[in-house]
C-alpha cells in the first residue's frame, strides 16, 4: 500500500510540473531545432502507476528577418513570418510485464500558417494548411529516484497539406533524459537524429539530422520555474542539398498553474549558423493531464 501512495505522489508531481511529458517532434523548419519545443522537466516521467492521458497544445512564432550564409555570416532573410500550431495526445501506462518502466504513444497533428510581405502576388502573400502528422512512442525508466532515462522514435508521414507538407517519410529517434539537482535545479536533455526518405515535391533525399536539446531549470517557487534553453542541430549535405548547421538559444519560464496543469512559455534565437535561417521566435506550451 505504500508503494501505490508513493506512486501516486510521484504521479501527482510529475503531472503538475512536467507539462508535456515528451518531446513533440515539430515539422523541420530551416529556422527552429527538431525536438526544441521541450521544457523544463519534460522527461521527469513517472514509473509503477496507474494510466493517464495528456493534452498539449504548442504555438511558436517565428520571423525570418535574418539568415546564416554559406560562410556563417548574418545576411538579409526571406523575411517570412511562420505561425505553427502542433497538436497532441498522449496515453501513458505500465506493462504489467515490469512496473520498473514507464510506456507512452503519441498522435501529433501540425498546423502551418506563413506569410510572406516581400510577395508581389496578393495570392502569394500567405500559405496555410494541415501539416505532416506523426506518430509513436516512448520507453523509460528511472535508474534512481531523481533520475530518468528513456527512448522516444516517431514517424512523420507526407499526407498534410500539399501546400505547407514536406512530401517524405521521416523517422525521428533519440535517448532522452532527466537528472534531478540539488538546490531545486533540473536538467533535461535529449540527442538523437532525423532520418528522411525521398521527396515527391522535387525528388531530392536530405541528408541526415543529428540534434541535442538542453534544459537547465531552477524552481523558484511552487509557481515559477526559469530556465534557459539550447539547442543544435547539424544537417548532413546530401543530393545537392548543402550542409548546416545552427546554435540556439534563450530563456523561457514554466508556469505550475495547477497541479494538472501547466503553461510554459521561451524565446529563443540563434547564437551562430551556417546556411540556416536565425531563429527568432516566440514559443509557447499549455498542457493538460487527466
């Protein structure tokens, strides 16, 4: 009996913090990092507990006022404003098979609005629609009370909109990971890459992704938990596509509004790049547990 209450304490915790429980992976942009919409104590999972359910709704802006060169200088961008909005559901559980490990799956839906006032066409200035949905699932477990270590993979499928769709199959993996500090400091972090099959658009194959996300959080009280966010990203050059790379950065705080909810919001931009658009956006998470 007191290993159910603890459980459910754990639980109660890890809902009311953790916001969105796992990386949502967003659709490849040439500005933002794959996997840098986590936050603060996304992968401080619980283990041995009974099913629940998470919601969470992102929304980032993004202006492209700035580009990296193929030298790594700052040059004039294409001066596009993206608004996108990411969808998800999540179902967590425990296999009866190990209580010592946590379960999860994932069903994604992307929305994509962009803007472009450089456009001499009326009918050119905004492009939106439905993007490339993903799926998949999480494993972990905890080799310590304050600590997490897990594996998440998901596949992007080409079936959104044919406007805003990147038209190929792509498989996202990574290791992710959570280590609870003393003195109400977190650190959450991931590495892993993004492996893309052919486009249909113009029949060109991406190179491989590879990509870290790290979160180094202080909780300030109950309330507020600052932290400051980086990401990279390094993009294989492959089939006449050019290599590239970025580094980004910013500070962002989470909201513990309720203990079944949480809001976080980040800014972030790009500390240096090369054939990357710089990253200047406005990112924000509302999530519910149930």
């Amino acid at each position: 009996m007191s290993r159910f209450k603890d459980s459910n304490r754990r639980l109660r915790r890890c809902s009311r913090v953790l916001g969105a429980a796992l990386a949502l992976p967003v659709l490849h942009a040439s500005a933002g990092t794959t996997f840098d919409v986590i936050g603060p104590r996304e992968y401080e999972l619980p283990v041995d507990f009974k099913p629940f359910n998470v919601f969470v709704q992102y929304a980032t802006l993004q202006n492209t006022d700035r580009t990296f060169d193929s030298d790594g200088n700052r040059a004039d961008g294409s001066g596009t404003e993206t608004i996108s909005g990411l969808s998800k559901y999540v179902r967590f559980w425990t296999p009866d098979f190990n209580h010592r490990i946590g379960l999860a799956w994932e069903v994604i839906a992307s929305e994509v609005s962009v803007r472009n006032h450089s456009a001499n066409a009326a009918d050119a200035n905004q492009t939106s629609g439905i993007g490339d949905p993903l799926t998949g699932f999480a494993l972990w477990y905890k080799p310590s009370d304050n600590s997490t270590f897990g594996i998440q993979s998901f596949v992007q499928m080409p079936v959104g909109n044919s406007d805003v769709s990147d038209t190929n199959w792509k498989n996202l993996t990574s290791l992710l990971w959570d280590v609870r500090l003393p003195a109400h400091l977190g650190w959450t972090a991931d590495a892993g890459f993004v492996y893309q099959g052919r486009r249909t658009r113009d029949h060109l194959r991406p190179g491989m992704a590879w990509h870290t996300n790290q979160r180094f959080a202080w909780q300030a009280t109950e309330l507020l938990e600052p932290f400051v966010a980086v990401d990279a990203e390094y993009d294989d050059g492959h089939d006449g596509i050019a290599s590239a790379w970025t580094v980004d950065a910013g500070p962002g705080v989470m909201f513990h509004t309720f203990d079944n909810q949480s809001i976080t919001v980040r800014y972030a931009t790009s500390v240096a790049g090369r054939n990357r658009d710089v990253n200047n956006s406005f990112n924000l998470k509302y999530a519910y547990v149930w």
